[in-house]
C-alpha cells in the first residue's frame, strides 16, 4: 500500500505510452510485457538453482506448448488467444511482436516484466515486487482455469 500514492502521483506526471524508460525500474507506471526470451537471459542456466533453471521446467510445460496446441483454424482466434497466450489485448513492448508472446509465458503468471527484468531489481525481491512481479496464487490460474 506504501506505494499506491506514488502510482496515483506519477500517472498524472507520466504520460501514458511514453517509452523511453523501459528497464529503469521505478521511473514509470505502465507495465508492459516483454516474451520470455528476456527471461531466457538469466532463467535457462545450467543452475542447481531452481530460481535460475526455471526455464527449462517451463519449456517442457504444456503452458509453453498452449499456441502450438491450438488447431490450425483457432492460431488467430481471439477467443482462444486470451487463455493461450500471454497477456493477450494487454500493453506490450513496442518492440515485441505478438509471436513472442504465443503460449502461456512467464509473464503470464508472474506479471509484465517491462520494469522488473533487470537485475538490479530482480534480486531483490521486494523491489521486483514493486516493479510488477507477482507472486503467483490461485487467482493467477483461474484466469484461465475453472
Ligand atoms: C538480468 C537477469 C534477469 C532477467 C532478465 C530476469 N530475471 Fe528473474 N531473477 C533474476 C535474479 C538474479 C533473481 C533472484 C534469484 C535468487 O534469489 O536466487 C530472479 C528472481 C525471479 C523470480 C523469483 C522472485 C521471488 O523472489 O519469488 C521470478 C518469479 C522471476 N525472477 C521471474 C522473471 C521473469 C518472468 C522474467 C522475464 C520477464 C525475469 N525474471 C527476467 C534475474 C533475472
Ligand atoms: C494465461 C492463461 C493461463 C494461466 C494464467 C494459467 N494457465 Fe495453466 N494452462 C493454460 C492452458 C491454455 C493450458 C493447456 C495448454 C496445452 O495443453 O496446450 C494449461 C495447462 C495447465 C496444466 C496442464 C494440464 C494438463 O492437462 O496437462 C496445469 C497443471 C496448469 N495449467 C496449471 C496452472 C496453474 C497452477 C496456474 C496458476 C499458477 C496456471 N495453470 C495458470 C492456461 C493458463
Ligand atoms: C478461459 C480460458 C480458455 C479459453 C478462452 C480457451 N482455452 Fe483452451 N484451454 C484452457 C485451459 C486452462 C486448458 C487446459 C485444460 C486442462 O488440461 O485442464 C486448455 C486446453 C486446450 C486444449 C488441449 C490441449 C492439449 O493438447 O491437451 C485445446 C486443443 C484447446 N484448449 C483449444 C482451445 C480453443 C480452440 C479455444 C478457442 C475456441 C480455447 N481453447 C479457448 C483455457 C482456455
Ligand atoms: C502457470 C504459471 C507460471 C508460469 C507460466 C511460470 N511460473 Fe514461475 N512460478 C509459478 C508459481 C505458482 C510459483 C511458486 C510461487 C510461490 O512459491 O509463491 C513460481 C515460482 C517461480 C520462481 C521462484 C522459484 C523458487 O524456488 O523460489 C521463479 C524464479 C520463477 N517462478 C520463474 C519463472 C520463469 C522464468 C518462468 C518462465 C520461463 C516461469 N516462472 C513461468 C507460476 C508460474
């Protein structure tokens, strides 16, 4: 809650859209989603670390599968795409196209990573969580699953 008034507070100062700060954490309010192959970066180590493996349980997942599962005839359905891919009608980088979003990504679950992705915010939990990441919980899944 420590931070509502500062969300209130710098959406009337930032313009909705502008894109120049994109990975400066805390400069901006709109989060937006980047793919996973940001993600990719840091998450797909040779790691006994499940926190910097992670990628490799996901790309084995029916989550990362859930586009390419889709019939031929639905691959552009809207219908389909909001629980198949990931944040689907939301705010995506400008650079990233659609493609990169197929499947139910990262970033699905634990929220749009334009502001938490660099380092110097994600190992710290507290900031990560205050740049967007969320910490998956059942309100998460239902979304998508009943
Ligand atoms: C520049 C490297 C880097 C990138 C890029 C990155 N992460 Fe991270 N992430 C980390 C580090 C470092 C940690 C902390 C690992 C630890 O505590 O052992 C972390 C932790 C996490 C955690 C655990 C948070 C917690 O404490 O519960 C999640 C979830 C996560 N990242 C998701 C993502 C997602 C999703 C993306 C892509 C949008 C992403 N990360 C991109 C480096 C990165
Ligand atoms: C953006 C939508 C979305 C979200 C959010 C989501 N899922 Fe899924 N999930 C899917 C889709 C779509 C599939 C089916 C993918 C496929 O098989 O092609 C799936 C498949 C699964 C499966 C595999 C089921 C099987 O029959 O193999 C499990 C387990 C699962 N999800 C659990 C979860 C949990 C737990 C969460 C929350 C932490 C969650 N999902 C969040 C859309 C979502
Ligand atoms: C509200 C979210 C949602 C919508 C909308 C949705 N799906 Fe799914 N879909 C899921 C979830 C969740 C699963 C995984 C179910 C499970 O295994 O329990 C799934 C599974 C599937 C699977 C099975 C994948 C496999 O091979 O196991 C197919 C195929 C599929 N959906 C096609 C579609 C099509 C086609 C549409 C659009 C007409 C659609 N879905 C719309 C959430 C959704
Ligand atoms: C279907 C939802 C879903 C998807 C997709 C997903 N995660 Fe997670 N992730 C979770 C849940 C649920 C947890 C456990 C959260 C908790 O313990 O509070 C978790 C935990 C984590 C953790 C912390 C692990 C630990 O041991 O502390 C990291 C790191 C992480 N995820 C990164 C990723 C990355 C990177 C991707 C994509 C390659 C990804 N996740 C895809 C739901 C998801």
């Amino acid at each position: 809650m420590r931070c509502a008034g500062w969300v209130a507070l710098a959406l009337l100062l930032v313009p909705a859209g502008s894109g120049a700060d994109y990975g400066r954490p805390e400069s901006q309010t709109v989060y937006r989603y980047l793919g996973v192959k940001w993600c990719v970066t840091c998450h797909s180590r040779a790691s006994d670390n499940p926190r910097l493996s992670m990628y490799h349980s996901w790309e084995d997942s029916a989550h990362a599968r859930a586009w390419d599962d889709l019939p031929d005839g639905d691959k552009d359905n809207p219908l389909c795409l909001r629980c198949h891919t990931t944040g689907y009608g939301m705010a995506r980088r400008p650079d990233v196209a659609d493609a990169e979003l197929r499947g139910v990504q990262c970033e699905a679950c634990h929220g749009p990573g334009s502001h938490y992705f660099t380092w110097r915010v994600m190992k710290d939990r507290d900031r990560a969580t205050a740049n967007g990441l969320w910490r998956p919980n059942r309100e998460v899944c239902v979304k998508c699953h009943r």
